[in-house]
C-alpha cells in the first residue's frame, strides 16, 4: 500500500492512525480553518432547520426495511492472526445469507486493485456497493485522482452500479483538510461518471458518526455536484445502547435528522445509505477501534447489532445499512487471531436476524414503558415480532397471535405459555408459527452455534 506517512494506515484496526505530530495536525486546522467556520454557520443555521425536522416522521410502518448489508474487506496478513481467502470469505457470506455486501477500495493501494477485484468476483452473486476511500495523494492530483477512478469503475461496475466516494471526511486523519477538497473530490468523480459510466449511482457526504453541522453542509455542497444517495457512518458506539441519547437524540431520533436535511437539500436524493456501523470489543487492543467506555463485551456487541437494525427498519428513512465488518478481531462477526476462526455471538444473531426480516414490510413500532420496545413485521415466515428492554427486564404480555419463541441466535425456545414472558437487552423474536424457519435452518450446513 502506497501510504503517506504523515496518514499512516493501521492494519490491525483498519484505519489512519491517529495523527500524533502536534505541529502537523495544527498546520491541518489552521489550512482548514476557512471550512470550519462556513460549517460553524451551518451549526448556527440548524435551529431554523427545525420545521423541516418536524414534519419528518420518526417511525414509518408500511414500508420495506431497510437491506441489513455487511462490510467485506480482504483479509490483512499479519503475524498474530490467521489470513482468510477469499472463497472462505465468500462461504462465510453465503452461509450468513446476506446480500448486500460492502467492498472497499483504498485509493491507496491502487497498484493493487487485483486484490479487491478477486474479491468482488467471488461475491458477484451479492448485491454489491463499493466504497473508494481517498488518500492524500489523490486528493491532491486530480489528474491521478481521475485516472485511478476510470480504472474503478471500468473494472467494478461489471459487479455492481452503486459507488460511494470518500469515507469519514470529517476527520482529518482520512486525509482531507477541509470538506471543500471532498466536494472538488466528488465532483472529478461526478463529471468522470456523467461522461463515461451513466448508469453508476455516486453516494457522497461520508460523514462519521452524528456531527449535524458537517452533514448539513456535506449534503449541501458549494458545488455543482448532486449524490445519488447520502452516505454516512452512524456511530453510536460512544453512547452505549443504540436506544441511548446524544445530545438528546437516540438512534431513531438521529435518523430523523439526517432524513429530514436529505430531503429539504437540493444536492442529494431522497436516499441514506448507512456505511458503517459497528461497537469496539473489550480485550481486543491493537485491533479495536477505539478505547475506553465505548469498549462492548461480545454479548453487548450481539445485542446492539441486532437492536440497532432493528431502529433502522422502524425509522423507514435509511436504504441500505452495512455492519462493519465480517473478519475483524477487534469488531467483527468474526475474530481471526490465532489459529482458530471463532464465530462470534454475533455473527449468529446477525444470520437470524437476516433470515426472519430480510425482505420484510414493517408493520407496527412501539415504544412501550420501561425502555421497552416492539417491532412487528410480515415476513416470509409470516408475521414476526421483535421485543427487546434497554438496560433492565420487563415483563411483557404476548398477543395471542404469536405461539413460538425463537432468541436472538435463533434457537428454538418452549412454546410461549400464560400469555407473557420476560424481555431484556437481548431481543426475542416471536412467530406465529415455526416450522418454515427451523426447516431453512435445518437444512443449512454448519448451523450449530461456535461460540462457545
């Protein structure tokens, strides 16, 4: 990989280090500091936004939920962990069953762009987006910068249409100053796709985790460029539980914001997709992340995957939402290090989540008493309710329509009796009926649990 130095990649945590130069990062903010004060005024515009938030709903019922997407990236040979091929990746995929699959491509390793293609062929069955990560290099060569694109999309789109350009713009350590170099960035991108591949769809914005001013004026460029679809990294990690608030906004209530700027800014269509979501796992340094209290055990990490797909599919307003990532050891469904590949909790409540609500219509959410919360869904296997509490057990009363009890790993439980039963941080599924999904499940090899 092609790295500048002063953005050094980490291969452990799959990101820019941290930039510890002191002057260099101070030479960075003062470059930048012309953006940061046009995105303060965006910051200090936003409570006039508030009409447009209002009339965007929280929760949506009648819609399709959102696709439940997972981030695949090649697997990093390093010495503490055992490398995956790509066939293995790819059998990993299919037994998951997950269809919408995110690749990256790091600009910066554009002299090895065979390793990302041997990827996507092998997923070429998967519904695929592919996420071009900048590098300083590119950003400040536009005539390489629209060579290394040219090569992208001639080769990727064979396997897919949907591009998303750039990824956390907002932090300087991915490499861009000041987000008008991301617009000039998207806008070589935009003119490259209008004149030669017309049929690709451009996801822009990438802003990392819930900073409104930086998506407010990421999704209203000064620029002659429109997104195709909003793209952007929903980290909720910092604040624990998805259900948790954040200057007063959950998760749903996030969401909300995001959709309603989306739909009042003349520079992006109607669409969010989510790129990255996921929650750093405890004992994993080097390959975490992030540190401190954001740090999940993996039964956490289980339970706000699934609870926060879950927020995803009640709100309606996002398209598409990625787990990052399959094979990580400090984050992943996955944890590689050693010589065992050990499948995480995880790993089986994201199958079971995919297998009761992909392609699914949304039926009714509840916010109940307690942090307790109800999301009901008609399926292919026929009508499925999710019930989960925040931080505590709650009794709860059943309808009678429900008869089966499935956990979050999708086990099976004893048929429901008395009408009520017990809900927790980790969310119960109940189906009208069984046997279809134990069937499927049956029938699907290596379907007994790993972890434990």
């Amino acid at each position: 990989m092609h790295e500048d130095p002063r953005f050094a990649w980490d291969a452990h945590s799959d990101q820019p280090h941290v930039i510890r130069d002191r002057d260099f990062k101070r030479s960075l903010y003062r470059r930048g500091l012309y953006s940061s004060l046009r995105t303060l005024a965006h910051a200090l515009a936003l409570p006039s936004r508030i009409n447009d938030f209002s009339g965007t709903p929280r929760t949506q019922t009648g819609h399709k939920a959102a696709a439940i997407g997972l981030c695949v990236n090649p697997c990093n040979d390093l010495p503490e962990t055992t490398p995956l091929g790509n066939q293995a990746l790819a059998d990993m995929v299919a037994e998951l069953g997950v269809r919408d699959i995110l690749l990256r491509i790091p600009l910066a390793d554009i002299e090895n762009l065979q390793r990302y293609l041997a990827l996507a062929k092998v997923l070429a069955s998967r519904r695929l987006v592919f996420n071009v990560l900048q590098d300083r290099r590119h950003i400040e060569d536009a005539d390489l910068l629209k060579q290394s694109l040219q090569r992208i999309f001639t080769k990727f789109s064979n396997f897919g249409q949907d591009f998303v350009i750039g990824n956390a713009i907002n932090r300087r350590k991915w490499a861009f100053v000041a987000l008008e170099e991301y617009f000039d960035f998207f806008a070589i991108a935009q003119r490259l796709r209008d004149a030669q591949f017309p049929g690709l769809r451009l996801a822009g914005g990438a802003i990392i985790d819930f900073e409104l001013p930086n998506f407010s004026r990421a999704i209203s460029p000064n620029r002659a460029i429109k997104y195709d679809a909003c793209a952007a990294l929903l980290y909720v990690d910092r604040r624990g539980a998805p259900e948790n608030k954040q200057l007063g906004c959950d998760l749903l209530s996030k969401l909300r914001w995001f959709a309603a700027l989306a739909k009042h800014s003349e520079r992006t269509e109607n669409k969010l997709w989510l790129t990255e979501v996921n929650w750093p796992l405890k004992d994993t340094e080097p390959f975490a992340p992030a540190t401190g209290d954001c740090m999940v055990t993996e039964d956490e990490q289980a339970n706000y995957l699934v609870r926060y797909f879950l927020l995803v599919m009640a709100s309606g307003h996002a398209e598409k939402c990625f787990w990052h990532q399959l094979v990580a050891p400090g984050y992943g469904l996955v944890d590689n290090r050693g010589s065992e590949i050990r499948k995480r909790k995880a790993w089986h409540a994201l199958k079971t989540l995919h297998a009761l609500f992909s392609d699914s219509k949304i039926e009714s959410f509840e916010e109940l008493e307690n942090s307790t919360f109800k999301l009901t869904a008609r399926s292919t296997h026929g009508l499925v309710q999710a019930l989960w509490a925040n931080g505590r057990e709650n009794p709860q009363s059943i309808d009678e329509n429900f008869s089966h009890r499935l956990n979050q790993q999708g086990n099976l439980c004893e048929e429901i009796t008395g009408g009520s039963l017990v809900v927790s941080d980790e969310v119960i599924y109940l189906l009208q009926q069984s046997s279809t999904f134990n069937e499927e499940r049956e029938q699907e090899p290596n379907n007994a649990p790993t972890h434990e």
